[in-house]
C-alpha cells in the first residue's frame, strides 16, 4: 500500500503542475490579447481625433478670402455653410485689391471678420467635439483587423457618468463591466466640454482565447487521460497481485490442511492395522482399511483439483463432446454426491420439461460441474436436511437450454458474489478450514461451462439460498 500512497501523491503532483501550465498557458493569451486591443485602441483613438480635428477646421468653411477681383457687389458679402455636424456657419468673403492695398503700405482685416470667426469659435467649443460615426468605426475596424482581433466587436463613445454619446458598432445599449470591455480617452475635456471615452466590447473573447490554446488544451486532457489511465490501470495491478498473493497463500494453507489431515488419518489407520491387538480383530480392520480407502480418494480428488486446474489454465484441455441430456447428467451427479454425502441426508427435487432437447457435452467433465455445484450447495448449508432442487428449461430464442440449481444454504452476500468463480476464491476466506477446498471448484465449474459456449451466472440471497444458472447451447454438435 505504500507504492499506491507514493504513486497517489506523485499523480497529485503531475496534474497540478499540468493544470498550473494550462492556466499559465490562458492567462499569457488573455494578456497577448489585452496588449493588442490596448495598442489597437490606441491607433484607433489617434485616428479618430485627427479625423475629427480635420472636420472640424476645415479651412475652406472658416478661413477668409482674399481675391485680386474686385467684388461683384462691394467690397463684402456674407455666405452661409454648413458644418460636418450639421450646424450653419455664416462666413464672411472679402474681396478687395491686393495693389491698392500694397500701396498704402497696410494690412486690411475687417473687425467684423474677427467678430463673426471667434463668435463661431465660441459656439464650436460649446459643442461636444464633431464625430463622424461612420469614419471613426472604419478607422477602428482597420484597428482591429490589422493587430489580429476578432471581428465581432461592439464599440460605444460614452461622456461623464457612462452616458453613452454614440453607437460606433453594434447595438450595444448598456456598459458591460468586465474583462472583455476595454476603454481609451478619444477627446480630452475643456473648459467647454466634457471628455469622452471609446468603450469596445468583445463577447467572443473567452472563445478566441480557448480557440488559441486549444492545441494547450488537448494536450492537457491527452496527458490527463493518459496518466489517469496508467494510475488506474498500475493500482488495480497492485491490487490485484496482492489479492492473489494473499488467495496463494490461502490455498497453500489450506492444501497442506487438506492434505495433512488424510495422510495423519491413513498413517494412524496403518500403525493399528500392524498392531498385533488389533490384528486378530476383523471387523476393526475393516473399518480401518475403509477410513484408508476414503481418505485415499480423498487426496486423489485434491490432486485432481489442482492438475484440472493448472491444464484449464494453460488451455490445453480437450473436450470429448456426445450426444447428451442434462437430466440424465443431473440424476447421476445427484446419485454420486449423495452416497458420498450419505450423513447429510440430502433431498433433491427435479424438475425435467417434456421432449428434453439433447445437448452436445463432454460427458465427463459436465458431470463434475453438476457435482461440483452439488457439494458446494451442501459444504455451504446449515440446513437440516439440505435441499436442492433443479429445473431446465428453454431460454426465450430458443437457442439455449438453463439449468438452475438452487439451494436453501446460507447464501453469498454481494460483495463476494462477483468473485465466487475466480480462482482460489473461497467464501471463508484465510486460514479458517470450516469450510474445506482449495477454492478451485467453481473456478473449474465456468471454466468447462466456457469451453462449452455457455454461460453462467450466479444469484444469492443471504441465509435463504443460493441459485447458479447455467445455459448451454443447444446447436453446437459433436463436430463444432
């Protein structure tokens, strides 16, 4: 257990230095995409304000001018144009000699030309600065395209108090407050007007982040996946080895219980047989050299176990496959066990369908299956007598034959159920011998069951009984 400790903590270790660089991995494309939106926002900005700046003084509507020509109508006329932002400004042209005033050696500049220029001045500074819409977000969207931003974008111009002043792009109608909105100064504030801010919202950022570090992601996850595998796999490994270390240690306990107890049976029935009191005493001897015979076949049923057992798991067992039927198999397992088992008294109840199909079966080996079910069903039984009962029947497609063994035993509880056919398994477990066997006899039981193309199951209930159901084929033949 102190490799799976050490291994636990070591698996700790790799995914919280893998979450910590997926992490860093994020947190360096957030701060990629800050720096390009803040550097994007601020060429936007400069555009947008000399753009504006442009507009605003454009020297064709507010200059002055002087021609040579003489005016068509005196020396002064008044004109109104219309600024960028819609408002009216009245100019004023004057037309005057530019000889005749060369010659008086002075210059002419009307005051009612500086009077009607600072007045429009006043009025322009009063207003917020002028704002082409339409240019500002094309000036912005060249921005955003030319530093690899994406292109879903919503972009507002907001004053003092987040009062949004135009929609540049979008239809944004309120200030989103998170990591995705960004801001920069587009117009200073003066004595006449307010300062105003370009506010850019984009909703696609937490997706334009994942999409760069997905091949960060996939890695993550594939290195996750990979070492999560390997863990599970090396502790269930662990586990398993220690499991059946301790079922290998079990089963040589118990084999040298098993074994140990006939050998001292036959050698205490040998030294009294040669004992001359006993010698001259028939009836002694044959009950002595009965006890020999039966902890003779006692033992060769042990050996038995264990070599069917090794040549199932090398693979190298053959079936002799016949014609067969299951309650024939089933009457003389039932004969067998109970003359083995004559002090248990056992009771057997049959129950055979009409027109039995015929099974193809090793007639041998398939006998000792139903045995083996037969004697685990009285070793594990309180009951007096122990009563086991059968029935066999079709299966619904009509492709198998059941068989279901029950018993009134004292049953298997779910933790163990699973396991009852594994090898080595016992329900006593450890080194306690209330219940004899090496646990080998249901291993060999699904073992025969599998090279028969069958199948079996196991249902249980605790202190009520327990019921193996197997089911055979019925059109494998002897050639098959």
């Amino acid at each position: 257990m102190i490799q799976a400790v050490f291994m636990s903590l070591a698996l700790i270790g790799i995914l919280a230095l893998q979450t910590y660089w997926f992490l860093a991995a994020i947190e360096l494309k957030e701060e990629e995409f800050d720096r390009a939106v803040a550097t994007s926002l601020s060429f936007a900005t400069a555009e947008i304000r000399k753009n504006a700046v442009e507009e605003l003084f454009d020297p064709l509507a507010v200059s002055p001018t002087v021609s040579a020509e003489p005016a068509p109508s005196g020396n002064t006329t008044f004109k109104k144009d219309t600024l960028p932002d819609g408002s009216v400004f009245e100019s004023i042209s004057t037309y005057s000699n530019i000889d005749s005033l060369s010659r008086n050696g002075k210059e002419f500049w009307p005051t009612d030309i500086f009077g009607s220029l600072f007045g429009h001045m006043g009025h322009m500074l009063t207003k917020r600065s002028v704002l082409n819409a339409v240019k500002a977000d094309s000036i912005l969207q060249t921005a955003i395209r030319l530093y690899g931003l994406p292109a879903r974008y919503e972009a507002i111009v907001v004053g003092p108090g987040f009062q949004i002043n135009d929609t540049l792009h979008g239809e944004l109608k309120t200030l989103p407050l998170n990591h995705s909105t960004y801001e920069a100064l587009l117009f200073e504030g003066s004595l006449f007007s307010s300062p105003q801010f370009l506010v850019v919202h984009f909703p696609g950022k937490k997706q334009v982040i994942l999409t760069q570090t997905l091949p960060f992601v996939v890695m993550f996850l594939v290195l996750c996946v990979v070492i999560l595998y390997i863990y599970i796999s090396t502790l269930r490994r662990l586990l398993r080895q220690k499991k059946l270390s301790q079922m290998k240690t079990d089963f040589i306990n118990n084999m040298t219980h098993e074994f140990k107890t006939p050998i001292a049976s036959i050698s205490l029935a040998a030294d009294s047989i040669v004992n001359e009191k006993i010698i001259n005493q028939p009836d002694i001897i044959r009950q002595y050299s009965r006890i020999i015979k039966e902890e003779n076949h006692r033992m060769n049923r042990h050996i038995e176990s264990v070599l069917q057992s090794a040549v199932l798991e090398a693979g190298k067992l053959e079936l002799r496959r016949e014609k067969l039927l299951l309650s024939e198999l089933i009457e003389f397992a039932s004969d067998r066990v109970s003359f083995h088992l004559q002090e248990k008294q056992i009771r057997f109840e049959h129950s055979v369908p009409e027109n039995e199909p015929y099974v193809y079966a090793d007639y041998t080996h398939f006998t000792n299956v139903i045995s083996n079910i037969f004697e685990n069903a009285v070793k594990y039984n309180n009951a007096e007598p122990p009563l086991i009962r059968t029935s066999l029947k079709l299966t619904e497609d009509g492709n198998y034959i059941e068989l279901r063994i029950t018993d009134n035993g004292i049953g298997i509880s779910r933790e163990k159920l699973p396991f009852i056919f594994d090898k080595f398994m016992r329900v006593s477990g450890g080194d306690i011998h209330n219940t004899k066997g090496f646990g080998l006899g249901l291993f060999y039981v699904r073992s025969i069951v599998e090279l028969h193309k069958g199948n079996i199951k196991a249902e249980s209930t605790v202190n009520k009984g327990t019921t193996i159901i197997i089911q055979l084929p019925l059109k494998l033949n002897e050639h098959e």
